[in-house]
C-alpha cells in the first residue's frame, strides 16, 4: 500500500470517528451521570457488605455468649438440685456447689454487661449507617434507571447509524497497519478525535495555521506523513483526498 494511500484510510478513519463523536455527544452527559452514579453505588455497596459482615462476628460473639451462659444455667440447675435433695453429705462439698453456683451467676452477669457494653451500641450504629445506606442506595437505583431510560431512548435514535460506522470503522481498521494505527491514536487521543487535518490553499484546517509552501507541495506528494508544526494532525492535501 503506497503512502498516498495509507494517508487516505487514516483520513477515512478519522472521517467515520468524528461522525461517532457527533452521535455520542447526543448522549450529552448521560453516560457520565451513569458511571458516577455506578461508583457510587459500588462503594455503598462495599459498605454495607462491611457493616453485614461485622453485624455477624457481633451475633457470633453473642451467640457464643449465650451458648456459655446456657450451659452455666444448666450447671446452675443441676447444682441447686443437688443441694436440695440433700444428696450432699459434707460440708465442704456443700460449700463447692455452692461457690461453683455463686460463680456461674457472677460469669453470666460479667458476660451479659461486657456483651451490652462491647456491642449494644456499635450494633445501634451499625443499623443506624444501614439504614442511611439502604436510603442513598434507592435514590441512587432510581437515578440509575432515570438515566438508564434515557441513554436507551437515545441510543434508539442513533443505534442504527452508530451501528453502520463501527462496522466500517471496522473494515476500515483491517487495512490499516498496526504502526500508522498508533500514530494516528496518539494524536486522537491528544486532539479528542482531531487527529486529520486537511491542506487547502496553504492551511492547516485544524488551526488555520500556514504551511510554507515547499511543505505543502512535499504534503501533496503524499511521501511521507507530515504533521502540523502548530496543532500536530497529521496533514493530507485537499487534492489527495480529491483526486
């Protein structure tokens, strides 16, 4: 493929991104509303999945506590009953039973108060963040599906000519090499799309600068490609792109 050509399929290129740039900007700032939105949501998401996880280690520990206290209960009882059945026959067993009941009462009441002081009130707050999460959450899906709606309405309007581009686009792209690919998205990247300016009469399109006029012939002869000194684009002859 000689350069003459390969300066027209970047040209041709070019010429197919602006008209996608000019329907993506029908979109306006929708799709930009939609994944601030989705972030958003996202860590609220994340959130809430840290508060639910330290809600359960809350309720475990809680529900181990419980567990031991129901066991110092079932001791209690069991212990109280041997005492009053009189199956005791000494004192200083009399006294153990009662001393190991008198300890699994003050072991209740030390689990049950460090379990309200360590717990109680994080739990409260971790319920009370919840809730505030649970409420941006709705307010957020409802934005979402608001915008949602109205990016796919657009996108109805333009989504069959959007379509046809990309397909040429694609075509396009399986003529050009992978060296004049980069080339030409380093300055798109840089000039949003801008990356082809044409040479009319001594000018650059794309700043209106002028070209001296040895440059413009050697741009018309198609060698070897040329950039704007001022602007960057790559430059193609009007005469090029006509003949």
């Amino acid at each position: 493929m000689s350069m003459k050509e390969r300066l027209l399929q970047l040209y041709k290129l070019n010429h197919i991104d602006k008209e996608l740039h000019e329907l993506y900007s029908l979109r306006g700032d929708i799709p930009a509303k939609i994944e601030d939105l989705e972030a958003e949501k996202s860590e609220l998401d994340e959130r809430s999945a840290e508060l639910q996880e330290e809600l359960k280690e809350i309720e475990a520990a809680e529900n181990n506590v419980q567990t031991e206290n129901d066991t110092l209960l079932i001791k209690i009882e069991k212990n109280d009953e041997l005492l009053r059945s009189g199956a005791v026959k000494s004192n200083k067993e009399y006294d153990a039973l009662a001393k190991e009941i008198e300890d699994a009462k003050t072991k209740i009441k030390s689990n049950e108060k460090a379990s309200k002081d360590d717990n109680s009130g994080r739990k409260a707050a971790i319920e009370n963040e919840m809730i505030l999460i649970n409420g941006q959450l709705d307010e957020i899906n409802d934005e979402l599906d608001l915008n949602s709606k109205e990016l796919e309405e657009v996108s109805k309007q333009t989504g069959e000519e959007e379509g046809e581009l990309n397909q040429q686009r694609e075509d396009i792209l399986k003529q050009i090499n992978a060296e004049d690919l980069a080339y030409y998205n380093r300055i798109s990247k840089v000039l949003y799309g801008e990356a082809i300016a044409v040479v009319r009469k001594g000018s650059c399109l794309g700043c209106y600068s002028s070209i001296p006029p040895q440059k413009a012939i050697e741009i018309r002869m198609a060698e070897k490609f040329y950039a704007c000194e001022s602007c960057g684009r790559i430059l193609i002859a009007e005469e090029t792109i006509t003949a």
